[in-house]
C-alpha cells in the first residue's frame, strides 16, 4: 500500500479491467443466446413458458453488461453511479418479474386446462 493512499473497494477505478471482462462475456453470451434461439425458434415456441425463461437469460445477461459498462463511464461521482445503478436494478427487475409472471401464468392455464380435459 503506498504512503498517504487508502484502497477501497468502493472505489470503482480499481475494477475497470473486471467490469470492462465482465461486459464483453456478457455481450459474447447474449449474442451467442440469440443465435442458438434463432436456429431453434420453431422447437422453443412449442414449450409453455420456455420463450420468457429464454427471455429471462438474455435480459439477465443484458444487464450485466448495462451495469459493467455504466460502472465503467469515467468521473462519475459515487451518487451518481449508485443512482443509476438503483435505476437498472429496478428496470431490470421488473422486466424479470413480468416475465416470470407471464411465464406462470401461460404454465397455470396449460395446467388447468390437461385437467380438464383429463
């Protein structure tokens, strides 16, 4: 530790090399998430509720990638990036858990409905 410096983990600086990985494996995955749902769009839009779950992996790894690359704008104070960070977490969220209520409620009805018929 140098003389007359205090290290932080707060202090973001420190982490651009993590945050700048973290949002480039985000961005790979995401991109490597469409392709593989694109080839197999026929065979996922056949299973209840297995378009949200997908939908849930892209908007979970497109946040890590928001949020690594929001951290990394320089001469942020730490109010400001705890704001946006607050903000992202809420967005991102909410997106999550309309999809997972979407996501129930389609596998309720398909339920309710084999037993029905059953």
């Amino acid at each position: 530790m140098l003389p007359g410096r205090v290290l932080s983990a707060y202090d973001i600086a420190g982490w651009a090399e993590f945050l700048a990985v973290a949002a480039g494996v985000a961005a790979t995955l995401t991109g490597l998430i469409l392709v593989a749902m694109s080839i197999n769009l026929a065979r996922i839009l056949e299973f209840p509720g297995l378009p949200e779950f997908a939908a849930e992996t892209i908007v979970q790894l497109l946040g890590a990638m928001i949020i690594s690359l929001v951290a990394l704008v320089p001469g942020q104070s730490a109010l400001v990036l705890g704001v946006e960070l607050a903000v992202a977490g809420a967005i991102l969220w909410i997106r999550q858990t309309r999809l997972q209520l979407r996501s129930l409620t389609r596998l309720r009805a398909l339920r309710d409905n084999n037993r029905r018929l059953q």
